[in-house]
C-alpha cells in the first residue's frame, strides 16, 4: 500500500516548507511508515483528492483521507498503535495541544512577519499573487509593511524560546529522553523557518539550537533532505 503526503511546495517542488507537513514528515517516520509525497502549489490544493481538503498537509492512507497535522498524528496513533507512540498516552496528548496553541501563537506569528517575503520569493507566480492577495487582507497590511515590522522579531525570537530553553536543561526532548509529537510541532515551526528565509535567530551553543539540530538528525536525517534557504 501506497501512502500518499500532499505537501506545500515552492516554485521547487523539492522546498517543501509547511511547518504542518513538517509536522507529519516527522510523524509518519516516527511510526517507520513509508510515504510518497505529492508536491503542490497553495493554487492546486483546491484540486486535490476531487477537492477533498482546502488545507494541507492531508493524508491518503489506503482508503482514508486525513487532514490536519493535529488529525493525522492522532489517527497514526490510533491506527498503528504496534508502532512508536507519538504521544505517550492521554497526557501526552493534552500536552501536545497546549504546544500546538502556544507555537502557532507565539511562533507562527512571528515567523510569518520574518519570512513573508521569502515565502512570497520561492513561489511560482500564479501561487505568488494569491499568497499576496491573501495574506495583504488576513494581515491588513502589505507584505514589505509586514516584512519591515518583521526585523524586530529576529532580534525577540529568542526571547520567545525561554521556557523551551529552560526545560531543555533538564531533559534532551520535550518528549522526555526521546522525541514525541511536541517536537515535532515546535520542530515545524523552526524548520519553516530554516527553508524559506534561513535567517539565523538562535546562537549554535543555544540548547534550542542543539535541540533543534538532533531533531533534524531524528529519523535518519529526514529534516535535512530540504536543504536551508
């Protein structure tokens, strides 16, 4: 069986850059599961699986369809519970969602105003004006006013990385002694960040820097196969 992992890719299908795919590349190897990966542009997500998602990642597993990180890492649980846990049982699971909410409020956002315009550069030019004409009105502002507001939060993005510094003093994964799907959703966010604008916001000697380096050698290197930006 074949599974299927549609995912956001640039004008080169080969920059896969979602921090939400990212989440589920790491998932799926994680649980040892092979995948192929179906590159597509934020104008053919409508298109996909006879318009199945508006969204992705999605997932096509046999003969179910999963969107939503969050959903397909419960679902890999749920249907391959012989293989490694992502979650460590229900606390691990409450766990994740408070990181979820926290990295998408915290995290996206501010990368969102770092990398705009990079984003905005790798793709190709149908993908590019509706990146524009969709992110100008979500944000109410233009992408270079957007991008300008964002120089400040490279000089803060570390800031906003403490508590995870603090806890990594004590432990090698925010899972514990190994990786667990908290990671990988703070792992996306960093790695969105790392293949579209590449821009340097940690010191090498930062613990979240070092962790951050042992996820991209997690699972044979898998988070390296996209190169930085």
């Amino acid at each position: 069986m074949t599974r299927l992992l549609y995912a956001l890719a640039g004008a080169d299908k080969e920059r896969q850059f979602s921090p939400h795919v990212w989440k589920t590349v790491m998932s799926l190897a994680h649980k040892g599961l092979d995948h192929d990966t179906v590159p597509v542009g934020f104008t053919e997500i409508p298109g996909i699986e006879n318009g199945g998602t508006a969204t992705v990642p999605l997932l096509r597993d046999g003969d179910r369809l999963v969107g939503d990180s969050f959903a397909i890492a419960l679902y890999l649980d749920e249907a391959y519970p012989d293989r490694p846990s992502l979650f460590g049982g229900a606390g691990g699971e409450t766990m994740a969602r408070f990181i979820e909410n926290w990295s998408q409020s915290t995290l996206h956002m501010a990368i969102t105003r770092i990398a705009i315009l990079d984003i905005h550069n790798l793709l190709g030019e149908a993908d590019r004006a509706y990146f524009r004409r969709s992110r100008e009105e979500r944000l109410g502002a233009s992408l270079e006013d957007v991008a300008a507001a964002g120089k400040a939060e490279v000089e803060d993005f570390s800031r906003k990385l403490q508590p995870l510094r603090n806890m990594l003093k004590i432990q090698p994964f925010i899972g514990g002694e190994g990786p667990l799907f908290p990671d990988y959703i703070v792992f996306g966010a960093l790695q969105w960040l790392r293949t579209t604008a590449g821009t340097k916001v940690l010191e090498e000697d930062d613990p979240v820097a070092l962790w951050f380096a042992r996820c991209l050698d997690l699972h044979g290197g898998v988070g390296r196969r996209v190169t930085a930006a």
